[in-house]
C-alpha cells in the first residue's frame, strides 16, 4: 500500500470515529422523557382514546404512541394514530400500513401521493368485504417527511450519515367511505382533521430540537 492510500485509510477512520462520537454526544439524554410527553398530547374531551394492547402492541415495536377517536359532524368516525420510535432498528422497525392492514384482513385498493397544503400524503383505499376506509399517511425523520417505506429507509441512512437522531414517527389518519358518499366527501374529513390534530403531533416531533437537529 503506497503512503498515499495509507493517509487516506488514516483519514477515512478518523472520519468514520468522530461520527460515531458526534452521534453519542447528540442522542439526547432525556429523550425518554420527551417521548412520555407525548401521552398528553391531545388527550381528554373531546377525543376518545383507542387502546393498542397484548400481542398488537408488541408487533409494532413502538416506543411511544397516541391512537384517538376524533367526532365529526355526522358522528362519522375519523381516527389519529401516531406511533413514535426512539431508534430505528432492525426490532424496532415502522410498519407501513400496506403491509398492516391486509394483516386485520383488508385488501388495499389503491395507493398513490396525495398532495396537501402541509406537503404530500400517502393515500390509500383499503376495502375488506362491503367496508371501505380512507388512510393518509406519512413519515417524520430528522431529515425528511417520506411517505413510502423506500424513503423511509433512504432517511434512515442519510440520518446515520450526518450524524443525526434516528428517531422517526408515523402519523395515520383514517375514516370510512360510506356508501352513499365520494373519496372526495371523505378526504374533507380527513383534511380537517389532518390541518389541525395532525399537524399538532408533527409539531411535537419537530419540538425535539426540530427536524435536523
């Protein structure tokens, strides 16, 4: 090996060391208690809370998570789940909910970005027998609101490069599509509740330092 590659092996290693260091020195060290913030948030009247319990809980790996019942006029539900992950790890792992719902038996229909006034969503229709439901959904990392499990992964890497938090949450809204309705009656539903519930909980994940930090 010339001394040339040498100074550059030598330079790389240090390279790769003060990394690792920067990232043990910036993994904040009440990141527990942050995530314990989220219990309250949106909590009480005039949201019911819809507990996740037994062998569900544990199959999601979540470090922390809020999952309500929001009223609408018409007494149609609209439901906000929000599932926050301390470290992405192999155990740990966001499930995308393509692969969630034909877990509970739904067939997903259709899936495909839907743009709002807040950034992109994913949208899916997923129908199990006569029943339809809407779902948006999207991703927060420290670099990035993906809204595919591929971007996902890509945030998770590039996080890991520049040294940042690796934590990441999903947020997942969702409401059924009445027959006697369009997709678009029930997107109205799911845009008010995503301006103003949903976007409180990625307030709460950028709070963390925000996005980047």
């Amino acid at each position: 090996m010339s001394s040339l590659n040498r100074r550059w092996w030598i330079v790389l290693v240090a390279f790769l060391a003060l990394a690792g260091v920067r990232v043990w020195i910036q993994r904040p060290q009440a990141t527990a208690v942050w995530a314990e913030s989220l219990d309250g948030l949106l909590a009480g009247e005039p949201y019911r809370e819809v507990p996740i319990e037994g062998n569900a809980l544990a199959m999601l790996g979540v470090s922390r998570y809020r999952f309500i019942e929001v009223p609408t006029q018409g007494s149609i539900p609209v439901w906000l789940y929000a599932g926050y992950y301390s470290d992405q790890q192999d155990d740990a792992q966001i499930h995308a909910p393509e692969h969630c719902y034909p877990g509970t038996g739904y067939q997903v229909a259709r899936s495909q970005s839907h743009s709002l006034a807040n950034g992109a969503v994913r949208e899916l229709v997923v129908e199990r027998g006569a029943e339809r439901r809407l779902v948006w959904y999207v991703y927060r990392t420290r670099v990035g609101s993906p809204i595919t499990a591929l971007g996902l992964k890509r945030d998770q890497v590039l996080s890991k490069i520049l040294g940042r938090s690796r934590d990441a949450m999903i947020v997942r809204a969702s409401t059924p599509v009445l027959r006697v309705e369009t997709i678009e009656l029930a997107r109205a539903r799911l845009s008010e509740l995503w301006m103003a519930e949903g976007a409180s909980i990625l307030r709460w994940f950028d709070g963390r330092g925000g996005r980047g930090a």
